[in-house]
C-alpha cells in the first residue's frame, strides 16, 4: 500500500478543491480502461450509448451492483474533478490510477449536479445517474488511507471528491480541452 498525501496536506488543498467552475469546466484528461487495471490516456475518446467509451471494458467487466452481475447501466461513464485527482495523486501522471475515465475541472457536487442532470461534454451529452461513487480499497491501496478517508467524509460525499457515475445519452466524441457544460438539471 503506498503512504500517499498526508491528512494536512490533503486539508491544506481542500479550498482549491472546491473551487472548480459550476456548470462550465473543460475535460483535462481523457483515460480508456481496454481491461481490469490497464489505463491508457487518449487524445480523443468516442463516447456510445451503448458501449460507454469505446474501448473501454465497462461492458464485459460487469458489476457487483446488478443481481446478474452485468454490467450496470448506471455506472457506464465515471467522472472525478481534476482538481481532486491532482491533490490525491500527487502528479498528474498518477491520475489515472483512480481509475476514472474523464478527469474535469468542473464542480460535481450533487447540489451542482443531482441525478438526472444532463451536461454535453465535447460533442456528447452523458446523464448524471444516482448511483454513488466511493472510494474503494483499490483507491486507498494507490493513494494512502488518508486520501480515501478525506474523499469518503461527509463533505466529499457531498461534493463527489471519489467522483461520479453517469450514463452516455448521445454519441460523440471527448478530447482534452473540450468544454463540459449543463445542458439540463
């Protein structure tokens, strides 16, 4: 297990945290996951209704969270803020290890963006979904138990430090750069 950020440091970088753009950020990294634990950042991404990011194993790699074990429609797509990602990794090379596919500088906070919220992001437009995303032990084995801690509390809850699920509503296409906006509430 690595030793990650400590709880001070983690604190010391919470304002800025937080103040990530609402309702208009950009998408800063881009991250397909082809297999369990294999992360590629990609210049352009399609994002597919059906399939999620193309490339991406959502599909075959189903879930605990459905009674079949299929993969669950509600966790298609997860997006974590960037500036969150960036405190927790310590690097952004390290950001992908989170295992997220879009990294945004965009607040996520469920009062921002509550279930069923629509935002395009690049060409496509993806639909927030309720089910949470919390940090696993794979989370706390690649950032140190303080970081999983600091995005588990009651506050990063709140504002989905760990990041959020959603589902793809319209086909398109994602690169870094790209403006990730509300498009409905």
């Amino acid at each position: 297990m690595t030793q990650g950020m400590t709880r001070e440091a983690l604190e010391a970088g919470r304002a800025h945290a937080l103040g990530s753009p609402v309702g208009r950020g950009v998408v800063e990294m881009v991250v397909v996951r082809p297999e369990p634990g294999t992360r590629t950042v990609l210049e352009e991404a399609a994002l597919d209704p059906a399939v999620g990011m193309v490339g991406d194993c959502w599909l075959a790699r189903g879930s605990r969270h459905t009674d079949d074990g299929s993969a669950s429609p509600l966790m298609q797509l997860t997006l974590m803020n960037a500036r969150v990602a960036d405190l927790v990794a310590g690097a952004r090379d390290r950001w992908p290890l989170a295992g997220d596919q879009l990294y945004v500088d965009l607040d996520l906070g469920a009062a921002s963006l509550p279930p069923g919220t629509r935002l395009r992001v690049g060409t496509a437009v993806v639909e927030v979904t309720e089910q949470p995303h919390t940090g696993c032990a794979k989370f706390a084995e690649r950032f140190g138990i303080e970081a999983a801690r600091f995005v588990n509390t009651p506050e990063g809850q709140a504002h989905r430090f760990r990041g959020m699920n959603a589902r793809v509503v319209e086909a398109g296409v994602v690169r870094p750069g790209d403006v990730v906006e509300t498009i409905s509430l």
